[in-house]
C-alpha cells in the first residue's frame, strides 16, 4: 500500500522524477503514476459556481500543467483502457483483460 502524503510533498516526488521518470513497471513507476494523479487531482480549477471549498489544493503554473497531464496520458496510453489498466470487464461482469 502506497503511503499517503500531502499535496505538496507528492509534487516534490513528481518534480523530481520529472526529467528522468522512472522505469515503467517499477515500484517507483507506481510510486510515480499516483503522485502524478494526486497532483493533477488537487489542481483542477474549480468551475465558475462552485463551491469555494472546492478550489483546488494545489495550483500549478499553466506550462507545469499542460506537461504534467500530458506526461500522465502518455503514460496511461500503453493501457488498452487507459486508466483503467485492468480493463472495464469486471464492471460489466466479465475479464476482458486477455481480450
């Protein structure tokens, strides 16, 4: 089970594997990939409306940002179902993972 950490301290990780990610697959990939996702999470602008408890946690320049999400789609994109690594089988009742 991965530690749970703040906002800030899992944007420390991201920055510094940024320039040098990981080895796919790795303990630090995983590491990597859900501090990636817990950073881009905290980051979404609120929407025009919202509730002021829900702006974001953590803000990011815009350039950091676009490279970010990009860097997490790129990574996603090697899945078949793309954050879902899994497959959607085991929703629908079935394993589509082998497919």
């Amino acid at each position: 089970m991965l530690e749970v950490v703040d906002h800030e301290t899992a944007l420390e990780e991201v920055l510094a594997f940024l320039d040098a990610p990981p080895e796919a697959g790795s303990a630090d990939d995983e590491r990597f990939v859900a501090r990636l996702r817990q950073v881009i999470a905290a980051a979404i602008p609120a929407a025009e409306g919202d509730d002021p408890e829900d702006a974001p946690t953590l803000r990011l320049e815009d350039g950091l940002r676009d490279r970010l999400e990009a860097l997490a789609k790129a990574r996603a994109s090697h899945n078949y179902f793309g954050e879902h690594p899994n497959g959607i089988g085991p929703t629908l009742g079935m394993d589509v993972s082998n497919a």
